[in-house]
C-alpha cells in the first residue's frame, strides 16, 4: 500500500521538489572515480540550462534527463552494455517510481538514450541536442583533458604504436590517441549555436595541448 501512495503524494509536488528528489536518486547510480563521478553530472547540468534557454527547450525534461543521463555507466563498466540505453531503462523506472507521466518519461528516456558521443545519433528532440552538447562540451577544453587522464581505460600518456581510428568507446587507448579519436572531433558534432560558442575556447584549448605534448614528446621543447 505503501509503494502504491508513493507515485500519487510525487504527483502532487511542485517541480522543483520532485527534481531535488530525483537529483539524490541520481547520486546513487555515480561512480566513485573522478572522470564520470556526480561533479560530471553538475556539469553537465549547469551546461544544459545556460544553452537550454537558450535554445528554447522544456527545461524540466532536460534537468531530469542531465541528472540520470549516466545513470547506466555501472552496467556498462561492469557488464559492457551501453550506459545510454542502460541509463535510458533506470531513468524510465525511477520516473514512474516518482509519478512523472508517460509523455515526459519518453522524452526523457529519449534524450539520454541518444547522449553517447559514440554512437553517431543526430536528435530529434531540442532537449537531446542539448543534453548532447552539454555532455561533450564537458569532455573538451581543460576539464575534459584531465578527464581523459583520470578515465580508467587510459593506461598509457601516449602510444607510437597507435595510430588514431574510429573511436570505440570499450577500446583502451592512450590519452594522446583519446584525444585525437574524439575530444577533437566533438565541435564539429554541437547542435546548438550557444554550445558552439562555449565550444570554441575548449576546443583550441585541446589544440594548443595536443601541439603542446607533441613537441615535448618529440624532444623539441
């Protein structure tokens, strides 16, 4: 009986309430390392509402869909599944759980279903183009450099035996070839005309690191 009440007294409760509840849910599914702990989703959350006001998106789904949009990445580390869809599947459960009607759980559902860089998918949706920008951008300029070091997949600075490819997000690589497969590429990939001005300065941030490291490398600095 418990259970049953608890998607009615949900219900009834101002936006901003339910959100502070699903913020704590969110929390539950971080992971305990640096490079995708709950600071990433706080990024990514204020990224979504400076460009979401921008861009005119219903605000509400795309709060919801930053807080839980990694909410999958334990499955995905764990068992290989894609975090997207894992974290699509958790976001839809815990919003019934909380009472959100069918209409926002889809476009919620929706948003963080199509967010990974990895699969090449353009939305449909206003709140997924910005839920999508708002996550790369996180992986460019500074931050996203000391992301790709933290990254437990990254075991090595740099590989000459690498040579950049298609990414792969499962795949182990150096950070200098991460670098080079993806971080690099994410401007070109914004849908939004205030991501795409964020994204300039990170953008030549990673330039200027790469050339940088490079020289170093080669012993020329």
């Amino acid at each position: 009986m418990i259970e049953l009440m608890r998607p009615i007294r949900t219900r009834l409760m101002p936006m901003n309430e339910k959100i502070e509840r699903i913020r704590k849910r969110a929390k539950e599914f971080a992971l305990d390392e640096c490079s995708h702990d709950f600071s990433h989703t706080e990024r990514v959350l204020k990224l979504c509402e400076r460009i979401g006001k921008s861009a005119g998106a219903n605000m509400d789904v795309l709060m919801v869909a930053a807080l839980l949009h990694d909410a999958g990445l334990r499955e995905e580390l764990e068992h290989k599944k894609d975090h997207a869809i894992c974290g699509a599947e958790i976001a839809e459960a815990i919003l019934r759980e909380e009472g959100f009607d069918e209409d926002f759980i889809e476009k919620v559902s929706y948003a963080i279903r199509v967010h990974r860089y990895g699969k090449g998918v353009v939305p449909t949706t206003i709140e997924a183009k910005v839920l999508q920008d708002a996550d790369r951008l996180d992986a460019m300029g500074a931050i996203g450099i000391a992301r790709a070091f933290a990254d437990k997949r990254s075991k090595r600075i740099y590989d000459p035996a690498e040579k950049p490819q298609s990414y792969d997000p499962f795949a182990e690589r150096s950070v200098l070839t991460h670098i080079k497969e993806k971080l690099l590429k994410l401007k070109d990939s914004l849908h939004t005309d205030e991501a795409r001005k964020i994204a300039e300065e990170r953008h030549r941030f990673l330039e200027i690191f790469v050339e940088e490291l490079e020289s170093e490398l080669k012993g020329l600095k």
